[in-house]
C-alpha cells in the first residue's frame, strides 16, 4: 500500500515537475524576502532613536559647560543668579532623563553604553552638581579659592569626557545595527539571485527550447509539413503538450489527405456544375432569340454530347396542327437527317415510347427525354449512349433543366404566335369597325347623294336643287377625308418610349395644334400599366382631345390620370366648354365615343361623358388593371348622362 502510493506520488511530482520547480522557486525567494525584511524591520526598529539619542548626549556636554561657566561667574562677581543657574541645571537634567536616550539605553540594559550611561548620572548627582551647588553657596563674603575653581573645572572636563565616551558608544552601536542591516539586505540579495538564476536556468532548459521545439514544428505545420514532429518527450508538462502535438500533427497529415481528396472532388463538382450553368446560359440564350430555330437546337445538342460524352442525339417537335413531325438536329447513325422523312421510326415524335427509358436500338441505348412545359408535350429528344451505360445523377439533373427550357421555349412560341393572330384579328376587326363606322358610312352617304344628283343635273330647271346636292355632297367628301385622317393619326401612334414621355407628347401634339393650354395630373403610385393597356389609353385620351379641341368651344382642359380604392384607375377628361346637353343624349353616339366606349371595356372599365361641375364636359374612365379583359367584338353603347 505504502509503495503504491509512493509510486503515485512520484507520478503526480513528474508529470507536475516545471510546475513544481517554478512553484519551489517562487517559494524560496518568497521565504528570503520574508525573511529578510522581517530581520530588516527588527534591526530598524533596534537603530531608530540612536540618532535622536546621540544628539541628546551630544547636547549634555554643551549643557555641563554652561553650567560650569555659570556657576564660576556667580562665584566670581554674582552676577548671575542662582535662578538662571538652576534653570541650567534643570535642563542639563532634562536632557539626561530624555525618552528617546533613555529608550535607547533601556533596549539593552547590560550594555556599555548603558553602564556609561549609568555612571554618567552616578557622577552628576554624585560628586559633580554637589560641587557646583557648593561654590554658589559660598558666603558673601568669602573668596573662594583659585584652586577650587581648577578641580571644580578638571572634573568637569573629566565629566565632559566621560559624556563623549558615551556618545561615542551610541555612534558605534548604531553604526554597527547599520552594517548588520545592510549584511542581511545583501545576504537575501544573494539569496534571491541564485534562486532567480536557477530558475531561470530551469526555465531555460526546460521550457524555452522545448517550447520554441514546439514553435518551429508548428510552423512547418503551417507550411503544410506534416511531417514535423517534436522531439521533447517525458512525463512532464511540456512532454506531454509534445506527445499531444505528435498526435494531433498525425491526425491533421491524415485530416488533410482526407481534405485534399474531398477538394479534389468538390473542384470536380464545381467544373461539371460550372459546365452546366455555361450550357444553362448559351441554351437560354440561344432559346430567347430563335426559340424554334433548328440552329439553336443543333449547337445545344452538341453542348450535351460533349458535357455527357453521348454517341450522338436526336430532337424533333410535333407539328402544330397535325401531321408528320419536324426533325430539328440529328446526328445518331441510321436515323434520318434534318428535312428527310424515310426513316418512319425517327419521324414518330414522340412515338409510343414512354418518356425517361432507355430503350435498345441497333449497338446502343437510347434515352427519350420529352420536350415538354407544365401543361403542353411538344416533342422528344433521343440520346443515344454506350450500352449498358446510364447517366449520374447530376448528368440527369441537367438533362432534365435543358429539356424543361426546351419545352418552355417552345410553350412561350406557340403561345406568342397565338397572341400575335388574337391581337392581329382584334385590331383588324377595329380597324374595320372604325372604317364601317366612319369611312363607310360617308360613302354611303355620298352614293345616296349621288344616286339624287343624276336625275336632278338631266333637268336644267332643277339646278337650285343640283346645287344643294353637290354641296351636301362636297361636305360629305370633306367630312370622309377628315375622318380617314383620323384615323391614319390614330393608326400610326407608336409606343416608343415609356408611358410618361407618350402622354406629354401627345398632349403637347394637341396643345400646339389647337392653340389649347393642357395640363396633366398623372398619379399611378405603384400600379403599373401594361403595354396593350397603355395603347387603350392613348387612344381613349386622343379621342377625347380631338372632341374637346374641335367641339367643346372652351379655352382649358385638363388630364387627369390617378388611382382609387381597390386600385381602381381613373381616367378623366375635363374641358370648360359649352358642355353637352344631357337631353339629346343621343347625339353623342358618334363613332368616336363608341370607340371610347369599346376600348374602355377592353380595359374591363366602362366610360361616362356628361357636364363638368362648373361648365364643360368631362369624359371619365375608370378601370381595375389586374381585370382587364380582351376587347370584345360587339358595338356598345357610350353612357351619357
């Protein structure tokens, strides 16, 4: 038991063993400096008062003097006193009992100093102040003899002598605590380098190599040389952080081997998805332009063999109202090229194969990938591969974005192409309403005069009458040739610029034709018009200028376009004229209006002409854009109130 725990201690103590030392270093010059300022602190305390107390001595022989000078000037003429006397002798006696001499001399009472110090008081109470006190005491009359005055001064000086011996006892006891203070000082200065130069010298071989070991190995680290290894081993701390280091520089060599491999395959992924993306953007691009060119198809097809190393590939579209299918690009052995429809197997798009399966033809498996959108098939591609091979996941992944775009370029074509036919009818069947309503109706109109100025010119009596006809027949031809300019002006309107710029240029077109000051108020906020809605309401403005400028008589008008409750658009129209009368409300079905009319439905609003408070004629159209719906092809009828 004793030995084991022997051994587990003798463990604890190696692996803490820098620890330890720096700690037993830290110890010792602790200790020394306690030491050494407690012995300090002691002996200090030992010399303070000598200086104090060597004064006081020191002052105790000028006091003997003048004292002695005194008492030998009374005994000589009396003139002193003896008051002055005693107050010499109480002070010389003051200064014998002082604290701070007496503290001294108390601190060692078997000392020379304080045996001086004892004889020194012995003597003056003794033998030297009864002297003094007796030759002031001498009667009046009385000389006193010249030779009590030479033993009364001898003693003195002897007295003065003994005083200074004591003096320089004091000195030399407090020059003595002095250099034995400054020996322990020195000693525990000693002390502490020698301790402070082993510690350092442990730290220096025990810390510093083995730490800047450390230091270099984990720069070769950095360097990626994982190879480095520290070569400081034991059981004490710096020999396990090197063990641990060993350790975890083999686990980074391994971690980074690891790493490399994986970047290797992320690089891989990211040239294949880089690759990808490139093939996205040119088939996009390519797509946007020409999205049924058979150009387009074949660069993009042979962007896929290359990308999916494929044999060779196929693509066709149906056609779009029936009959054989369309080949856009081929390139797969035995299979009918571009324009030529003998090989029955490759003109049966998309045939009967279910989309996504390979299938075998000839030495090769074919993939059919449908070109489709969300709703609409419109062709296959064939990919022709080695056998037995199948795509990756990724490889998949793309084929699948190129055959969606495919299908989605050829969705927005075909449905382009039937917007393009809708908006051409629909144009066309305005066109002819506004020349039924317009053109034709003058024309009518002037056949019927005609038809009346043949009999009436074959009578000469009837030329008042021909006259009549042939001015109501030149008014009909002017008010035709106004009216197809008219309609030229609205034909030829161009929507080039946004729809800001359109409308000034329109109302500044009519100001400077009319003369008319025009102002605009336009406040959509964030509704946003679309471009047929925009046409709509061009045409709506141009029309209500056009009767505002040759009809209403007034001098101002004023266009406002602004947005209302549940993005409600309100269009109106305001002049200051002579307004309209509500009563003949029919007289404002002119063609012009019924346009408006039509148009304002197309926007899926409706139109009202009536008075403007305050004199004049407002035209106002109010409209939902997000329900606009296509123009109908019926006449309505313009609300007037």
């Amino acid at each position: 038991m004793n030995r084991s725990l022997i051994q587990a201690f003798r463990g604890f103590v190696a692996s803490r063993a820098i620890l330890l030392s720096l700690v037993a270093a830290f110890f010792a010059v602790t200790l020394i400096s306690v030491v050494g300022m407690s012995t300090s602190v002691v002996v200090a305390e030992t010399v303070q008062g000598s200086g104090s107390a060597i004064n006081v001595a020191g002052s105790l022989r000028r006091l003997t003097h003048r004292v002695s000078a005194l008492v030998v000037a009374e005994a000589l003429d009396g003139s002193i006193g003896s008051a002055e006397i005693d107050e010499a002798m109480w002070q010389f006696e003051s200064s014998l009992v002082h604290p701070s001499l007496r503290s001294v001399i108390g601190r060692e009472h078997s000392s020379v100093a304080a045996a001086i110090y004892r004889g020194v008081g012995a003597n003056w109470y003794g033998h030297l102040k009864p002297r003094l006190v007796g030759l002031t005491e001498r009667s009046a009359g009385e000389e006193p003899l010249p030779q009590a005055y030479e033993e009364v001064l001898g003693e003195v000086d002897a007295f003065v002598e003994q005083i200074n011996t004591l003096v320089l006892v004091l000195e030399h006891d407090a020059e003595a605590k002095i250099q034995q203070l400054r020996t322990i000082l020195a000693v525990a200065l000693g002390l502490t380098g020698a301790v402070v130069l082993a510690a350092m010298y442990l730290l220096r071989r025990r810390v510093f190599r083995p730490l800047a070991a450390l230091g270099d190995a984990a720069g070769r680290i950095a360097r990626r040389d994982f190879s480095a290894r520290s070569h400081h081993t034991g059981r004490d701390e710096l020999g396990q952080v090197s063990e641990a280091f060993n350790s975890m520089a083999a686990e980074l060599s391994s971690a980074y081997q690891d790493l490399e491999r994986r970047v290797q395959e992320k690089t891989a992924d990211l040239v294949r998805s880089n690759r990808s993306l490139e093939l996205l953007y040119h088939l996009i691009t390519r797509l946007y332009h020409a999205p049924e060119s058979a150009q387009s198809y074949a660069e993009t097809l042979e962007d896929i063999e290359r990308t999916l190393g494929l044999q060779g590939s196929f693509a066709c579209v149906q056609a779009k109202h029936g009959g054989p299918a369309t080949i856009l690009y081929s390139n797969m052995s035995g299979c009918a090229r571009l324009g030529d429809s003998s090989d029955e197997v490759c003109q049966n798009c998309p045939g009967k194969v279910a989309p996504w399966t390979y299938r075998r033809e000839r030495d090769a498996d074919v993939l059919m990938v449908p070109l489709r959108d969300a709703d609409n098939l419109y062709g296959m591609l064939r990919l022709s591969m080695p056998p037995g091979r199948r795509l990756l996941e990724w490889q998949s992944t793309l084929l699948e974005a190129v055959s969606r775009h495919m299908g989605i370029a050829l969705g927005i074509s075909r449905q382009t192409e039937r917007e393009r036919l809708i908006a051409l009818q629909e144009e066309r069947s305005i066109i002819a309403r506004e020349l039924h309503d317009s053109l034709a109706q003058s024309l009518s109109y002037m056949k019927i005069q005609v038809s009346l100025l043949t009999p009436v010119v074959a009578d000469p009596e009837r030329h008042e009458q021909a006259l009549e006809v042939l001015n109501d027949l030149r008014e009909g031809i002017n008010s035709a040739y106004r009216q197809l300019r008219e309609l030229l002006s609205s034909f030829r309107l161009k929507m080039e610029g946004d729809f800001a710029t359109l409308l000034n240029t329109t109302v500044q077109e009519f100001s400077n034709r009319s003369g008319m000051p025009i102002d605009v108020d336009v406040h959509l906020g964030h509704i946003s018009l679309g471009a047929n809605q925009e046409i709509h309401v061009l045409h709506i403005i141009r029309e209500a200028l056009s009767n505002a400028t040759r009809h209403s008589g007034g001098t101002r008008i004023a266009v406002a376009l602004s947005t209302g409750p549940k993005d409600e658009v309100s269009l109106t129209v305001d002049d200051d004229g002579k307004g309209i009368d509500p009563v003949s409300g029919g007289s404002f079905n002119h063609y012009g209006l019924a346009i408006m009319g039509e148009r304002a439905r197309g926007l899926g609003g409706i139109l009202e002409v009536y008075p403007r408070p305050g004199g004049g004629t407002r035209v106002c159209v109010r409209f939902n854009p997000q329900k606009t719906r296509p123009v109908s092809l019926n006449r309505g009828v313009v609300n007037t109130i």
